[in-house]
C-alpha cells in the first residue's frame, strides 16, 4: 500500500480524538505513543494499554470492515489482533476522524518468527477467514490502483518510461494469469507480510485486517516470499509446501511477482513516506526482471 506520512497538525487532532474517544469509553489515557503514522495514525495509549487507529471520517466504511472481520475473527479465536474487550466494537466519530480501538499485544523481547509458526498461524488465519462471510474487494482492485499510478505521470513522476512500461505489463500480463480461473477464490489477508505481523509470547498474530480481499489463497502465500519493511526476508516455500501440498507453484511464483510489481509501484509514488523508499523500488524493479529473466 502506498505509504503517505500524516501531516503533523493533523497528526496532533488525530492523537487527541483518540485521547477523548478512549476517555469516553472509561479508559484512563495519560500518554500516547505512536506506533505508525502513515496513510493513518496507530497509537498505544497509556496506562489503558489500548491500541487505537485513527482514519479520516471519510474511510469510516473501510474501518468499519476492519472492525467486523476483527471482531468475527476474535470470536473463532484466530490468530488475529482483536477488538479490545473493554469496550464495544465499533466505530467511534470525532473531530473529522473514526477511532477503533484494538486490544495490544506485548511482543517476545526477541521477536523473530519461525517459518513453522509463521505458517501455521496463516494456515488457523485462513481457517478462520473461511468461517466468516463479510463482504469484501477483490485483489485485483490492488492491481487497478497501481496501474493509475503508473499512467498518471504526475503521481509517478522519477519513474523513467522503460520502468514504467515494465511495470504495467506485469500488472497486465501476470496479473490476469494470477486471477485468470478464480473458481478456488476465497477470504484472505491481503497483505500478511512481516510487517503485519506480532510475535507474541501466545504466538504470531496478524494485524492491520483492513487488508482482506479475496483472491487465490497463492496471493497471501506469496507475501512470504520478499523484504517486509524491517528488511528481513522470507524465503520459505518448502516449508510452505510441506504445509501446504495443494498450494500451486507456478500461481506462487507468478504471485510473488505481482505482488512485487505492486508494491514497487507504490515505493515509486510521489509522496512515498516508507524508510529509504527510493533505494527499495530499484530493488524491487531488479527483482522483477531477475523474476522474468530480462
């Protein structure tokens, strides 16, 4: 997703809306920690230990599917962030933002994540995912965002037209091979990469369920195999397929591709807030043409 950092005036409402929701819910806030601040403001709040996420009121509609698929999933008991328990589930509106609010989880002094426990919490997540029925966009409205990026020249302007054009083709070609049958698709993360993930001393869970799309279960599994944003890799298909016999390897790799292109094309936006953005799209055009053998 395109990472666009939040202004800083509007940073400070959007900490206060917060403050005031969780106060009106009888929870003691005497401190705010941000845990992330782009496209919208993710905030601890102290000593309530409550985790908060702050939208625009004009994404009320997104965070209230976030909420729900939360609020299901926490009931399967998936391993998933839920809703904090504390208050009620749902979508609180002030001073031009929505507030939810989710529980925190305390993350392992070491957090790494193991391949076993990486896949077998996605596998109890798509379990849990197949068990509820929520409306939900396809993945290829991902795929349509990111070609407008790249034919609006003005969002993408440092791109240069062979990148571009490389780019888009990609987008075309593997992405209507990906979605070509869509007999097998199904409720899915969306984006269960590192940086979505939590290693809690209970074990990994996922955040950030605004994600959810449907697709072929190949698209989830394929945010395995590349960089998350603290720059580890995941390069664990055979555990993947140990686990997971009935995965395709071709839709995993044509998969990985896409979803490369996608993420490529939002390091490349004008705007762009992610660490060292610029040095991560290179390498995501150098990967897709390692990928292709051009």
């Amino acid at each position: 997703m395109e990472e666009v950092a939040v202004e800083a005036s509007v940073a400070a409402r959007a900490v206060e809306a917060a403050r005031v929701t969780a106060v009106a819910q009888g929870l003691r806030v005497d401190d705010a920690a941000v845990l992330a601040d782009s496209n919208r403001i993710v905030l601890r709040l102290l000593p309530a230990d409550v985790v908060a996420r702050v939208s625009p009121a004009a994404e009320r509609s997104e965070a209230r599917f976030e909420l729900e698929v939360g609020r299901r999933l926490a009931g399967l008991g998936a391993p998933a962030e839920a809703p904090d328990p504390r208050v009620s589930p749902r979508v609180h509106e002030r001073d031009g933002f929505v507030v939810t609010l989710w529980t925190h989880y305390e993350q392992r002094a070491r957090p790494d994540v193991t391949a076993t426990g990486y896949v077998q919490a996605l596998l109890r997540l798509h379990d849990g995912l197949r068990r509820i029925d929520v409306a939900a966009p396809h993945a290829t409205d991902r795929v349509v965002l990111a070609r407008a990026c790249l034919t609006d020249e003005e969002r993408t302007p440092e791109l240069c037209r062979d990148d571009r054009g490389l780019l888009i083709d990609v987008l075309d070609g593997v992405g209507a091979a990906v979605f070509r049958d869509g007999s097998g698709d199904r409720l899915l993360h969306g984006e269960p990469h590192l940086g979505n993930v939590l290693s809690t001393p209970a074990g990994v869970r996922f955040v950030d369920l605004g994600t959810c799309c449907r697709g072929p279960v190949e698209f989830d599994v394929a945010h395995s195999l590349g960089p998350d944003p603290g720059r580890r890799m995941l390069r664990w298909i055979d555990e993947i397929r140990e686990h997971c016999p009935g995965l395709d390897p071709e839709l995993v790799e044509q998969s990985r591709i896409l979803v490369l292109a996608i993420v490529t094309t939002w390091r490349w936006c004008r705007g762009d807030q992610l660490p060292d953005g610029r040095r991560r799209a290179a390498e995501g055009l150098h990967g897709i043409r390692t990928a292709l053998g051009a």
